[in-house]
C-alpha cells in the first residue's frame, strides 16, 4: 500500500523516528555491541535473539525469521495495515499521513476500532469530571478519600463515577454521533431483555479506567457504590479489549519497571493505586484474572525480575503460587512479598505506613523456592510426625525441579538443619524422586547432554539449523554490499544479472536494480519499505543486518561472483559424477570414459 502515500512523506516519518525508541515502547532491549537485543514479541523464548539495529533501523530475530523497520513492526505488533501503522508513527512524530491509501474495508474496519478506543476515552473523561467536579459525583469521592484514595491517585489514575441513571452515557455518546451498536460491541452499552432498549452498562459505580500498553482507554472496572451485585462489573471481552493480554497500570509503570528491571505484581486496581502511592511506581496487576501466558509474556519483555505481592490469606498465597509458576516458565526471576494472614496490600498500607510496607513487604521479598516452603508450612501440624514427613516429601518434589545444582544443595541443607536430619539421606531422597519424576524421563529422551539444556537457554530453536553453503553466504553478503553501495549493485547487475541460485535471492536482487534505476540512494530501511511479500521483507532484514567490512574490496566482489556463477557448475558436476558410478555399476566402460573426460574437462575450467 506504499504506493498510495507520498514517498516524501514515508521517507520524513522513517527518518524522524529511531527504530530503537519505537520497540522499546513494547520490549524490554539491552545494548550489546553495535545491536540491543530483546526477546522476540514473535515468537516465546527465554533467551533473547531478537535483534536492532540503530544504524541500519532495522530489526531481525535469529530465531523466528521476523524482520523489517520500524513501519513493518508496528504493522506487525499492533495487526494493522500499512497506512495505519505509518499514521501511529506519523502521529508520534508530528507529521499528517492523509487518508487516501484506505481501502473502503479497511478505512471502515480502522474507523469502527478507533471509535471505540475513542468512545472509552470520552467515558473515561465523562466519569472522572462527574468524580471529582460534580454534586453528583460527591458520595463517591468522599467515599475514596475514607478509603484513603488522594485526590492526586484519582488524577494519576483517572477515576471516576458512573451515574445510577441508565441513559446517561447512552445520550453523550448519541450526541458526539457515535454508532449505539457499535458502542454495545464496545461494551459500553448493554441491552435490556425485556425491551431490547440499549442502557449505559455501569451505573452507580466507581470507575477504574483500564489502559492498554500504550495508554489507550480500551476497558473499565467497576465497583459497586453502597449496596448492591455484583460488587465489581469488568467489562466484556471486545476487539479492542482482550483480558488475558492486559495488566492494569502497565502504561503507567512500565517506564519504571525497565529502569529498575522489576515489577511488582498485585491482585486488583486498588491494591496498585495504593502502592504507587506508597512511592511503588512499578506496580501492576492482573485483572481479577488468572495469570495468563500471554500477560507473563508481556512482563518478560519488559523486565528480568518480578516480586509478586498477594493477600495473606491462603486463595491469595495459593493464587501467587500459580502465578508464579506462570511467571518462572516464562524465565523471570520471581520473587514473593509475604504479607501477614489475612491481610492485604492495602489494609497493611493504611495500618503501617508506606515505609514499613516498602522495607518490610516489597523489599524483604524471598525467592519463590522459600515462599513454597512457607506456603506448605502452614498447611500442614508439624508436631504431628506424619504430616513432618509429608511436608519433607512435598519439599524435596519442589527441590527436585529446581534447575540450578547451587539452589538445590542450599534448599537440602537448610531442611536438614531444621529437622536435624542427615543431607546424605536427604539427597539420596531427592534423587530418588528425580528419577520418578516427569523431569527425569524428560531429560533422558532429551539426551540431557545437550536437549534439556538447549531448552533451558532457548537455544532448542537453533539446533536443527546447518551451516549455509559457501555459494548462499556469497549471495547474501554481496547482497547485503548491494544495499549499501549503489556502485557494487551496478556491478553485479552488468556480471550476474538476474542469475542468483536462491529464489528469494533473484526477487531481492530484482528489486534492487529497480530501486536504483529510480534515483533512490543507498538506504537499506528505505528499500526494505517498497518490498510487499512478508517473506521478503523477513529475508531483506536478515541479509540487511549481516555484519560487513564498510569498503568491498575487488577481490572480494570477484570471489563472492565466481562462487555465485560456478554454483551450477558444480551441481553438474555432481550430476555426470552420479551417471559415472552408474555407468560403471553396468559395466559400460564407454560411457564412463566418455563422463570422466567430460569432469576433468569442467573442473579444469572452473580453476581457471
């Protein structure tokens, strides 16, 4: 769709912007050498092989194969079209993108996505004014200041009041035109069974805007004012709001979290508004929610390290544990805030203050190993001796999966300690219950030498990939020189042509010769932006980031051409080599005399 925008225009939105700055706003990246490195939004994976290039504005992962600039990564990221992703990108660096590249359908589909982030927007302010402007919204506002919510957390988190009136929100949003069924697709509205009449879904409620990554109201959390079922009423599922993906306040913390390299997790909105205003600015939760995949996922991009602060009655511990899980088998170091029985973030808050409860709670949190033990402690009487011995069984399981050697011997010592038990008969235990484990047979078949290994590190992805042959790695570094140098390009154009030996290879080589031909310059994140194929773009980037000396020498562009040109040579060569041996399996001396000639005769060419 490159074609419908100004070239001009593309060209001033790519170069104002560092591709850098862009994926930082959705992964976590560390600089290492010329590159940052993060873990690849495409792909799961624990060690990161996700590459960018600030000199080139081009990323590639070693891993899944994506790749492209900062344009195709937001197209990526975001799932939009091309014009889209170059209007986010225009908007950030104040530059219009016009309208005209929309297809009907896809300026309808674009429409209908932004008006309902649009819609929840307008709500979003509607309520907080009624909260903290109007009579109206008094009761509410008195209500969160017992509760110990500032006027400064209301503004930092955008809360608001919904009216106990069904028609209210229902009447601006028909005022601002917006489209009624498409607000009930939103979840704003919602339709009455006895008359089919459309109403405002939240009334008589404390509003808690809920944002996505980037900040955009897209849902809303509400809590019940007074009596009333149910107390909290989320909003539905929709297109622009998926539960299992977003974490309350990450808009908010991220920037923080990437500083420090920790999040801290929490159970509900209340819990994250009271410890940001405790001074905890890196707090995010779940949304009344299981831990999904995909929220640990997100959290993985964006830190190395996450301390999970629950209830301190036993569904919050045991809903941390699960979370944790979760959590570590995405590769965060996870940790827990252990909180008094019974006792929850907030209350502990308002009855010890914000510096106990960052020393004391936040900051004394235990490796998640410790908090399994803490947890199967208090489930079971230890003066009883056979539930001593069924917590020791049930500690040396969990031991059994610890994957460091360091963490298990520590863990076996302190068990030995406290029990006064011998750490021979302790170890000796855990081996035993290793190798009736999933974990055991799972490293057999792994071949644990190298399998169970390689998957630990996220290096199972690359065990299958063989070395390119020499004449590939000429064709891709000669055409990473290509996109570089203008000069080199005409020259291989005059030598080789059209005849690369890898299809993709012909494509790129193709599209090269036609950017040049139409005055472009030397710009690798340019060209890749005219290519259309994913497969190409993906192919283009990963060429684009190789490595090369900045000058190539004559004797190299000569040597990459002969190998390129004597590639079919010797796959001949190995042809007439094949009908030899079959001559010679018949007998037919003739034909294999007449073969050999044929082969001494070809390599002697190709040494010359």
């Amino acid at each position: 769709m490159a074609q419908y925008i100004p070239d001009e225009t593309v060209a001033e939105i790519r170069q104002s912007l560092d591709i850098v700055e862009i994926i930082s706003e959705y992964i976590q990246l560390k600089k290492q050498g010329k590159h940052y490195m993060g873990l690849c939004p495409f792909h799961g994976e624990k060690t990161p092989s996700f590459s960018v290039s600030p000199d080139r504005q081009l990323y590639h992962c070693f891993g899944c194969g994506a790749g492209g600039n900062a344009i195709t990564f937001v197209m990526e990221m975001e799932k939009v079209g091309f014009v889209e992703a170059l209007g986010k990108l225009g908007s950030k660096a104040g530059i219009s993108v016009p309208e005209t590249g929309y297809s009907k359908s896809g300026q309808a589909g674009y429409s209908t996505h932004h008006k309902k982030i649009e819609a929840h927007e307008l709500a979003a302010r509607f309520y907080h004014h009624l909260l903290m402007n109007t009579e109206q919204g008094k009761e509410a506002y008195d209500y969160l200041l017992r509760r110990g919510f500032s006027p400064e957390m209301m503004e930092r988190f955008q809360l608001g009041y919904s009216p106990d009136h069904s028609n209210v929100l229902k009447g601006l949003l028909e005022k601002r035109k917006f489209n009624l069924q498409e607000m009930e697709e939103a979840g704003l509205l919602l339709r009455q069974e006895s008359n089919w009449d459309l109403k405002d879904r939240f009334r008589n409620r404390i509003m808690f805007p809920i944002q996505d990554i980037q900040g955009h109201t897209v849902g809303f959390g509400g809590r019940v004012l007074g009596e009333g079922e149910p107390k909290y009423l989320n909003s539905p599922e929709t297109s622009i709001f998926k539960k299992n993906e977003t974490l309350y306040g990450m808009h908010l913390a991220r920037k923080e979290i990437r500083k420090s390299n920790t999040a801290v997790l929490f159970e509900g909105y209340a819990d994250v508004i009271a410890a940001s205003n405790a001074g905890i600015t890196n707090a995010i939760a779940v949304l009344g929610t299981s831990m999904t995949e995909r929220q640990a996922k997100i959290i993985r991009r964006n830190t190395e390290r996450i301390i999970i602060c629950f209830d301190g009655d036993n569904a919050g511990q045991d809903a941390a544990r699960r979370s944790a899980q979760i959590l570590e088998q995405e590769g965060l170091i996870v940790q827990v805030a252990l909180l008094p029985d019974k006792e929850d973030p907030d209350d502990y808050i308002k009855a010890n203050g914000a510096k106990r409860f960052k020393s004391e709670v936040i900051e004394a949190a235990v490796p998640l190993m410790a908090f399994k033990m803490q947890l199967l402690k208090r489930k079971k009487n230890l003066q009883d001796e056979g539930e001593k011995l069924q917590y020791i069984e049930e500690v040396l399981k969990e031991v059994t999966y610890l994957s460091k050697a360091v963490e298990r011997d520590f863990y076996l010592r302190q068990l030995a300690d406290e029990f006064s038990l011998s750490l021979d008969a302790l170890k000796q235990e855990q081996f035993r219950i290793y190798k009736e484990s999933k974990r055991y047979y799972n490293d057999k078949r792994n071949d644990s030498t190298y399998g169970s290994r390689a998957k630990r590190w996220g290096l199972d992805s690359y065990k299958n990939k063989q070395l390119l042959p020499a004449f590939q790695n000429a064709e891709r570094m000669l055409l990473a020189h290509m996109m570089k140098d203008k000069t080199v390009c005409m020259e291989v154009q005059e030598t080789i042509g059209g005849d690369f030996n890898v299809e993709e290879h012909v494509a790129i080589a193709a599209y090269l010769y036609a950017y040049y031909a139409e005055g472009n310059k030397p710009d690798p994140g340019h060209f890749i932006n005219q290519l259309q194929d994913p497969d190409l773009i993906k192919k283009a980037s990963e060429i684009a980031m190789l490595d090369i000396n900045k000058h190539l020498s004559e004797n190299e562009l000569v040597d990459y051409i002969r190998q390129i040109k004597n590639y079919p040579k010797w796959v001949e060569i190995e042809e007439i080599e094949q009908k030899m041996k079959e001559a010679e399996k018949k007998q037919d001396i003739q034909s294999a005399v007449q073969l050999a000639t044929e082969l001494v005769d070809m390599k002697k060419a190709l040494k010359k």
